[in-house]
C-alpha cells in the first residue's frame, strides 16, 4: 500500500507548490501525482517476483537449483548490484592498539568493570575525601539521610532478630564445639563493624550452621577441645583471623570473582549434605547420648546412635526434645502460611529456651538423666589478639582452616546479600562486601569471636521484620550484649535437647528441594555436581562434600571449554536467516555448500576438537549426499558470530583446516568474525591465505556471494 501513500504525498506537494486548491487543475494535478506512484508500485512487484524467482540455494535452501534461475540471479545483480555489494559493508578490523593500551583495558575490564572512581570525577578535594570515607564506611551515606520512621523499623527487626540468635549461637557454638558464651559474643562484635562497612540492609550477621560445623570438624582433626580447650580455642580465633584476612584481601584486590567457582548447584547440594550432617550431630543432645562418634559421616553416626539404643537413650530428654521440635515446626508452619505473623517462629525458640528451662529448673530433670547447658559465663570476654596463632605448628593449619571456611562463609554471605538486595530493587557491591566481612571477622578473632557471615534464616527475619538500614544489626548486637552481662546465668539450666530441637529445626531450611528440582529439569551435569556434593557430604564429611562440589563444577567448566557445542545451519525458508537445523527443523541446507557455526571462543584447549568436528560435519555431510546423489561440497562456510576470541593455537588450527579442505577443492569462508578474532588473523596473516573475498558480513551474504559459483562448476 505504499504507492497510495505516495501518491497522496505528490498531490499535497503540487498544491503547495500552486498554493491552490482550484478544481480546473485537479486532473492534471491527479495525473502527474499519481501516475509516477503507480509506475513504483510495478516495478516494486517486478522486483518482487525476480526475488522470488532467484535460486532456491540462495532463497530457502536450495532446491530447485537450476542454470536458467542463477543466469536471471546473476543478470538481475549486473544490472541492480549484487545483495552482498549492496549495502557496502564489509567485515571492519579495528584500529591496533598498543600493549599498554590493550593491558590497561584488560585490567580495567577484569578488577575495576564498576568504574569506582567514576563518582570522584570533577569533584573538589574535600568532596573527594568525603567520598572517600563514605565509600570505606557506607555508615556516613545511609546515616545522613537516617530518620525516626527507619529508626522505628530497625528496633523491632533488631528485637526480634535478637530472640532468634541468642538460642541459635549457643547451639552453633557447641557444633563448632566452643563454649556457649563465644557463639553469643560472635552475634555481638562483627554485627557492630558489619553496620559501619556493609552495604545490605537485610544481611543479619553472626554465626551459622553450615560454618559452625565446618570450623568444628576441621579444628576436631587437629586438636581435642576437651583434652586441650585452650589450644582449640586458639586455633579457631587463628582460623577466624585467616578466614577474615582472606576475605578482605579478596574484596581489596577486588578478585571476587573468585568465588564463582562453587557454582549454584553445587552450594544447594552442599547446603542440603550439610543439613543432614548438622541434624544428625544433634541425635546427641535430642537423645541424651552421653557417648557419641566425632565422626560426621551418616554411617558412623547411625552406628553410634543405634549402639546406644539399649542404654544410652533418655526418655525423658527425647519428650522434651520433640515436644518442642513440634512447637517450633508448628510455629515455622504458621509464619509460612500468613506472612504477617513472621515474629512467631522468630520468637519461638527464645519461648522454648524460656518454658523449658524453668521446667528443667522446676522438677530438677537435671537429676534424672537430662543433660543441660550448664554455667554460660556472664560478661564481655577478653580480649583474644593474644591467643592467635602467629608462630608454631598451628599458624599453616589456622591459616589452612580459615581460608576453606573463609571461602564458603563468603560465598553464602553474598548469595544472601544479592538475594535480598533483588527483591528490595538495590544492588550491593561485592567487593565492599568482602572488605566488609573481612574486616568483621578480624576484629571478631581479636574479641573473643569465631567466624560470622550473614545466614539466610536469620537475614530472612530481619527482612520480613521491617528493617531499614544495617542498624538492626546494631540493636541485635545491644540485645545480646545485655543478655551477656544479666542473662546468661539463667541458661544454667537449658535443655541440650532443647538447643537440638531449635537447630535441627533451623536446618531444615536448608534443604532447598524446589532448586534441586528445578536444576534436574534444566541441567543434567549441574545436577550431578548438586547431588556429588550432597553425597560426599553426608557419607564421607564437610570438606570432602565441598572438595567434589568444586571438582564437578570444575570439570563443568573444563567441558565447556574444551569441548564447545557446534551446528549445522540451515535457511529459514523465504528468510536470509540461517538457524541450527537441529532446533529447527523445517531449516534447508543449502545444495554445494556446508554451513557450521562454533559456538565458543577457540582457544588451545579446544582448537584441535573445533577443526576435527568441523571435518567430522564436511564427512557425513558428504556421505548423506552420495546416498541422495545431491551437488558435491565446493564451499565450506564457518560462522564465528558467537566466536568472541581466538589465540595461536587456534589459527594453527584453521591453517590445518584451509589445508585439508585445499586438498578436496573446498573453499573456506568465514561469516561476521569479531573484532578481537579479525585483528589476530590479519595479524597472523591468515588472510593472505584465505583471501579478503572470503570473508563476509554475515552468512547470509557469504550464500548470496558464493552461490552463483556452484553453477559454473557443475
């Protein structure tokens, strides 16, 4: 319908030009507006039905491929110009740039693709400054605009966040086997530096299970906590010092990415080994075992548990034990069904310390078999910069531990952080993060404390709570300080069984069934590394578990990179659109020619594959057209569209390639390669082999160049 458009144009450009609207002048007016829209209108169709007239090779595959078709094609290009010449584009090389230059970008690109001093530009140098200690300390940003209403929200998220960890840190202490009063002054001292340098508003920071056991299992290998508590104790702030030096230097040299090798599926498989681990580990205290295994594996525990069946089983420590799992199972019930009663499963386990210890303290179940917590020591602790390891044996192991349990700590923190940090629609910075949770751990290795990152279950309150700012953290930290200094005695009496109940019921949100599911429908291989993680976990132990979750994912990553998926284009019928065959079905192959597009840098590692593949395609290509009796191959086309980066080995590789294919009096064309892959083969001086003419802007045109040759050599 273009040519009535046009010519209505040409009629109101007449009348303008007359500046009349005089009907005597209508017809003449009609006849030159709409005489030359019409003559368009036809030579639009003609052109039209040539286009669908030229070669079905070049059109939608190629059959139908006859002499009479490419002779119109060719003579319809000499006289309009050819589709590949049309547009006057060719594949560009881009200006060379010299070592510094490429080095700065690659730098630039890898530690600093955030651009931090791009808010420092143009600023005076007091301004700068200010910047400067806002971006080490965020508290200066957030606390400037910080009001009564914010203020408000934080206070209640802190409260409640504060009934749930104070019971926690005591159970988590006695996994990572420390005295009670260590896991509550962990939930005291890294919040209050988090607050200063932390970026989340959500993250809620003190010990975690996962952690809990992990320094627990590993400091057990090394030093017996009931023959030797002290040395214990030391390794863990040694280990606690190391795990924060770790993380700091990895946010300070800005090397996060480092920690993207524990993939997501592997953190799901080891969460869920590790929740199996931790709530067998409470079989103790939720049965009043008196002997039990230092083994994590589920074998020996289950040995250990059955073993003491006869004799070792307390009937009253089991009643009190699943009386208050069921309370707090139908409390985490009733938070999950209406969200706004989130404070009862926050508050639940402070209630179950509460009732049980004054039942323990009233009947004087102590006497009869029921284990308790026994004296919590009141008040701060001491200073513990002296107790670290800087010299001995124990300095490698402490550094050995704190790296590993640095690692994953890190890790959890910040899948937390920008879990949370997406569903309010804020971004956190990473690096800032780690700086910030080094930095925490460090002063909490100085004060008595052991290693602290933000845990999903505690963060998840602290959101659903209402908090605003990271001063919730700063009220959690004030709760717990005065639970040190006036309650503490009154946990004399608490239950082991009790302490149990609330962290088995705590790990239960650790098994993350939907994910696991959800990477079985998708990834076959992902899976793999989730359930290999999930298993050594559970029946060898924590480091073993996480050693296969970064193996598997590893081996991931290796096949990926030495084996890149390949295909076999066709033409998307009355398109210029070449797509996989494979995906797509109603694809033709185009007769004479082999399409393959890789779909990966080349490199050394798969150079050699990509050429054998690439030849393995050309021979069932070949022999699928024997047996059809189809047009023998003359051109070889190879899309690099997806190919970001090429090295030495391979452009050896492609030289071999052009070779073999020389050999068979096949040609050789490449279609849309990248500016990175284009630059390194002018500079290797491939295309003085190849030729400028067998390098094309897309697919499409490289059919559309090539085509018309096949006829001349039929």
């Amino acid at each position: 319908m273009t040519w009535l458009y046009r010519g209505k144009e040409n009629i109101d450009f007449i009348e303008r030009f007359h500046g009349t609207d005089d009907a005597d002048l209508f017809p003449l007016c009609f006849c030159i507006a709409w005489i030359p829209a019409v003559l368009h209108a036809y030579l639009v169709v003609s052109s039209d039905k040539k286009q669908r007239q030229m070669p079905r090779a070049v059109a939608d595959g190629g059959e139908g491929l006859d002499a009479d078709s490419i002779a119109s094609q060719r003579s319809m290009d000499n006289a309009n110009g050819d589709v590949h010449q049309q547009h006057g584009y060719k594949v560009g090389s881009p200006p060379k740039k010299n070592l510094l230059t490429e080095l700065a970008g690659a730098v630039k690109e890898t530690f600093f693709s955030d651009e931090p001093m791009r808010r420092y530009k143009d600023q005076p140098r007091s301004r700068k400054a200010w910047l400067a200690v806002q971006h080490v300390f965020p508290v200066f940003d957030w606390g400037s605009h910080y009001t009564l209403a914010k203020f408000k929200g934080d206070l209640i998220a802190g409260l409640t966040l504060a009934s749930l960890v104070i019971p926690q840190d005591i159970g988590y202490a006695k996994l990572a086997n420390l005295p009670p009063e260590i896991g509550l002054h962990s939930s005291f001292v890294p919040p209050l530096v988090y607050a200063l340098m932390g970026t989340s508003r959500e993250l809620a920071m003190g010990p975690v299970a996962v952690i809990s056991l992990l320094l627990g299992t590993l400091l057990l290998e090394e030093i017996d906590p009931k023959k030797n508590p002290l040395d214990y104790r030391r390794l863990a702030f040694t280990a606690t010092f190391f795990a924060g030096v770790t993380q700091a230097a990895l946010g300070f040299c800005r090397l996060g990415f480092v920690v993207e090798f524990l993939s997501h599926a592997a953190i799901v498989g080891f969460m869920a080994g590790a929740a199996v681990t931790i709530g067998l580990q409470q079989l103790k205290g939720f049965l009043g075992i008196a002997k039990f295994t230092k083994k994590t594996d589920i074998v020996s525990v289950m040995k250990s548990v059955w073993g003491n069946v006869h004799h070792g089983w307390n009937w009253q420590t089991i009643l009190i034990g699943a009386s208050f799992l069921a309370f707090l199972l139908v409390a985490k019930y009733i938070g999950k069904k209406n969200k706004k009663l989130f404070w009862v499963p926050a508050i639940a386990p402070l209630i179950s310390v509460i009732i049980s210890t004054l039942f323990v303290y009233i009947t004087r179940a102590d006497k009869h078999g029921v284990a308790i917590v026994k004296n919590v020591k009141k008040g701060i602790n001491p200073p513990s910069a002296n107790l670290i390891f800087f010299t001995g044996p124990y300095l490698l192991k402490g550094f050995k531990i704190g790296v590993v349990a640095g690692m994953i700590s890190l890790t959890e923190a910040l899948a937390v952080g920008r879990t949370f940090a997406g569903l309010n629609d804020y971004q956190i910075d990473g690096n800032k993060e780690m700086l910030a949770l080094g930095t925490m751990n460090v002063v909490g290795s100085m004060t008595s404390c052991y290693i602290a990152t933000g845990g999903f279950a505690r963060s998840a309150v602290n959101c659903m709570a209402g908090c605003k700012t990271p001063m919730s953290n700063v009220v959690m930290s004030t709760v717990v300080l005065l639970a040190l200094q006036w309650i503490t005695p009154l946990f004399k009496y608490t239950p082991n069984a009790t302490i149990s109940s609330i962290i088995i019921s705590a790990v239960l949100g650790l098994f993350d069934y939907e994910s696991a599911y959800l990477i079985w429908k998708v990834d076959k291989l992902d899976f793999m590394a989730c359930l290999g993680a999930f298993l050594g976990v559970i029946f060898s132990s924590v480091e073993y578990g996480l050693l296969i979750a970064v193996a598997i994912s590893l081996i991931k990553v290796l096949l990926h990179v030495t084996r890149p998926r390949t295909a076999l284009l066709g033409n998307l019928p009355r398109t210029i659109i070449y797509r996989n065959v494979e995906q797509y079905p109603e694809a033709t192959k185009v007769p004479g020619m082999l399409i393959v597009r890789v779909d990966s840098a080349i490199y050394f590692t798969n150079s050699n594959y990509v050429k054998e593949r690439i030849l393995r395609w050309l021979r069932d290509e070949e022999e699928h057209q024997k047996e059809q009796k189809l047009p023998k191959i003359e051109f070889l086309i190879v899309d690099l569209s997806p190919v970001n980066d090429i090295d030495t080995s391979g452009i050896h590789a492609f030289k071999e390639l052009l070779k073999t294919l020389e050999k068979r009096h096949i040609q050789l064309i490449f279609a849309n390669p990248g500016a990175a892959v284009i630059q390194k083969l002018r500079s290797a001086k491939f295309m003085e082999l190849i030729g400028d003419d067998k390098i094309c802007l897309t697919v499409g045109d490289a059919v559309k160049k090539f085509a018309p040759q096949l006829t001349e050599n039929v």
